[in-house]
C-alpha cells in the first residue's frame, strides 16, 4: 500500500521543482542550475537518446509496430517530442501540473498530447493500449512500493508483441554522494537537499534493483531482454537501461495466454 501523504509529498515537490528549475530538475547538471539549460541542448539530448533506443529495439526484435507510445514521467516532454518522430501518436504523462503546462507550451506544434497522471495507477488508459511505455528517470524518484505498482501497470497496458523501456538507478556508486543516498536517512537527505544544496524541493532517489523489474513483469506475460548500462557523467548512481519485451499471445505459455489487468494500488 502506498501512503496518501507520501504520494501527496511527490506530486507537490515535482510541482515546485517543475515551476521553479524545470529543465535543471528533469536532467540535473550543477552547470545548468538555474535556468541555465539552453533549451537546443536539452531537447537534443531527448532525440540523441531515443535514436538509440530505436536502434536498440530493432537489433533485439522488439515493439515492430509503431503505432503508439506513452512517455511516463515526462517531464517537458524532452523525450516524448523525439518518441513522436517514431510513433503515430505519443501521450506523455506527469504527476507535476507545472511540468505539464511547460511540456504543452513547448511542443504545441508536435502533435504530442500531454496529460497530468495524479494517481498511483494509469486507470485513464485501458489494457492493451500502446506499443511501447518508455519511462526515463522517474521511477526512482518514489516509494518502492509504487514504482513497482506503476511497471505492473506498463505491463497491462502494453500490447502483446510491444516493449517497456526503463531506465534506473540499478544502485549507488561508491562516490561521496553515493554513500550518502545509501546510508543516510530519507528525512536527512530531504533537509541536505534543500538546506545545503539548495534543490527548490527534495528529490527523492530509490535504486531499482533489476530483480525486482524481474519479479513484478515476470507474471504478466513479460520479461526483461536486455539491460544496458548508461554512462552519465558525475551521476552518483548506476544507472540501467531494460528493454522488457511483452510476448506475444501465441509465444507464451498456456497458463499466461490471458494477462489479467491489476488492481489499482491503494492508497491509505
Ligand atoms: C528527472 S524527471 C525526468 C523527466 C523525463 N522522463 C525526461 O527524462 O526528460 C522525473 C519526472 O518524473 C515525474 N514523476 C515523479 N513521480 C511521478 C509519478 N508518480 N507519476 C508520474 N510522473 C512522476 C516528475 O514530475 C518529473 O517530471
């Protein structure tokens, strides 16, 4: 079960940092702190990261139909502008209005739709809906518990024969900042973030160990084909790239042929 207050908490700082630093929040860099990302830059690190994606899904044999795709996380919408190049239809969705509102501001003519997503589950979208769910740098940011609720819910709403793409935190790095996200209590790191730091809201990290995207797709009818590690300058975490292929109806075995939608996570 997911705690009200702890949902309430995620979606009120990601609303702060998208209204206060938003370009800085979504790909965090010391050297672009306050406004000084130069939108080009930021949007082409978006298209220089889902072209590499696109190839990877071609050389792996996986989402062959390009009909739709849903940008979890999205953010301003960097990567769900270059998922439009590839896909008829692309939504990306947030749980930050601010970040919403820019993503719609900037990218009006792309055809991309952008919604807010305040709820533990996608429940707006029914099972089967798109080809591929990509999600970049979001599920670290929340209770375990949820982000392991929402891959169930990429699972049910990815098509047989489409892809999942997550990339995460698999664990720290042995770097200064690195043992301090490991050892460090929540409520500490919370108060550095914003006291020393001076983040306009805390941003929570979680590691997303691969066992546990193993275990949660795993009885879906899905499972992980490759997990490439992503090299990102100065980042205090190792991170991952899966590709998770949902298997098509006729490859998967008699006892996952109906892959039942979930339930939604509850909220207490
Ligand atoms: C580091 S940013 C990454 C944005 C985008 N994926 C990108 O890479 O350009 C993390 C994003 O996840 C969003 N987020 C955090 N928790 C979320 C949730 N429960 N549901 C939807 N979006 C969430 C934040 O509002 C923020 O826009």
């Amino acid at each position: 079960m997911i705690s009200r207050n702890h949902f309430a908490e995620l979606s009120r700082d990601w609303t702060r940092l998208g209204l206060e630093d938003p370009l800085w929040a979504v790909c965090v860099d010391p050297a672009r702190r306050g406004g000084r990302w130069q939108l080009d830059d930021f949007l082409a690190t978006g298209r220089a990261e889902i072209t590499e994606v696109m190839l990877r899904l071609d050389q792996l044999g996986l989402c062959q139909s390009r009909m739709s795709a849903l940008d979890f996380g999205c953010g301003v919408g960097r990567l769900t502008t270059a998922l439009s190049v590839h896909f008829e239809s692309v939504i990306g969705v947030d749980i930050a209005p601010s970040m919403i509102e820019h993503a719609q501001r900037l990218h009006s003519a792309t055809g991309c739709a952008f919604k807010v997503n305040d709820r533990p589950d996608l429940s707006s979208f029914s099972d089967r809906s798109f080809d591929l769910v990509y999600s970049s740098l979001v599920l670290q940011h929340m209770p375990p518990a949820l982000a392991d609720s929402y891959i169930r819910e990429f699972v049910r709403v990815v098509r047989p024969g489409g892809a999942i793409v997550l990339v995460v935190p698999e664990t720290h790095r042995r770097t200064a900042r690195g043992l301090v996200y490991a050892h460090v209590s929540r409520r500490l790191i919370r108060w550095i973030q914003v006291a020393l730091f001076r983040y306009p809201a805390p941003m929570r990290m979680e590691a997303v160990p691969t066992s546990r995207i193993a275990n949660v797709t795993g009885g879906g009818g899905a499972h992980i084909v490759a997990s490439d590690p992503q090299l990102i300058p100065g980042c205090h975490w190792r991170m991952l790239r899966h590709y998770v292929g949902v298997t098509p109806l006729d490859r998967r075995s008699p006892g996952l042929a109906a892959s039942p939608g979930v339930n939604s996570t509850e909220l207490r």
